[in-house]
C-alpha cells in the first residue's frame, strides 16, 4: 500500500528548464500588456479634456447668450463674453437687476494634461494663431500642455 500511495521523486514538481520557459512566457505577455495599459491611461486623460474644454466653452456660450439677450450686465467691448473664468465661478446678476444670481460653472476645471486650473485663454480681439490672451474678455481656452496626442495633434490646438 505504501508503495501505491508514494509519489515518485521525478514527478514531484517542475523541472528547472519547465520553471525558465513557464517565466519567460509570463514575461513576454507581461511585456506586451504594459503598452496597451500606458495608452490606456493617455486616452482617458484625453478623454476628461474633451470633457473639460466642452464644460468651459459651454458655460461661456451660456454667459454670452445670457448677455446678448440683456439678462445680465457685461462690459463694453467685451461683446458679452466673461472678463475671465473665475466670473463664471463666481456668478453674476440675473434678469436685470433682481437679486437672483447665476453661476456658469461649479469650479473651474482641473486641465488633466497639466493637473492644474490654469488655462491659456484667447479673446475676441485675439489673433487665431497667438499664444497670449488680450485680457479684455474670453472667448475660447485650451490646455497649456505642449505634449502630442495619440492622433498626432497638439493638446493646446483642441
């Protein structure tokens, strides 16, 4: 009975050379997997600026349409866009001079490329192509990240 129940030393376990090519195929799959996960993570961060740069356009068109229909007082010059992003934080004056008030946006977006609020920002008066912001109002914004996506475009021409 003794003799059925023992395992042979042989078959005991894996063999040195089984160990070697059972790790180097982990390896090579292992290998194989980290690009697909690091491109993964770009498109996401992509993925949120898209998201962000549509929330902060939206919220200016809002503001501007709100001032073109005289609901709330703008700036001269200004052709009703926000002096600058923290006025859509902030809120402004509703409906002509009634205490309600109106906020644009909850915060100010983190730009996911940059981790931080600051956004390069473009007005009316700007030229299409400058990198600097005129001051008078806000018009457009774009990330300040000099890095290129993964279609091959700029993040700061989005």
């Amino acid at each position: 009975m003794t003799s059925r129940t023992r395992v042979s030393s042989k078959q005991s376990g894996m063999t040195l050379l089984e160990l070697i090519i059972a790790s180097s195929i982990l390896l090579i799959l292992s290998t194989a997997a980290l690009p697909v996960f690091k491109f993964t993570v770009i498109r996401a961060k992509e993925n949120e600026l898209r998201r962000e740069l549509r929330e902060i356009r939206k919220a200016i068109d809002q503001y501007k349409d709100a001032g073109d229909l005289s609901l709330i007082r703008t700036q001269v010059g200004s052709e009703n866009y926000p002096p600058d992003l923290e006025t859509l934080v902030k809120g402004v004056d509703y409906g002509g001079g009634s205490l309600q008030k109106v906020r644009f946006l909850r915060r100010i977006p983190i730009d996911p490329m940059t981790g931080h609020t600051d956004w390069s920002l473009r007005a009316v008066q700007d030229d299409p192509d400058t990198t600097s912001w005129g001051g008078n109002d806000v018009f457009d914004v774009r990330s300040n990240s000099t890095a290129t996506a993964l279609d091959g475009t700029k993040y700061a021409d989005w």
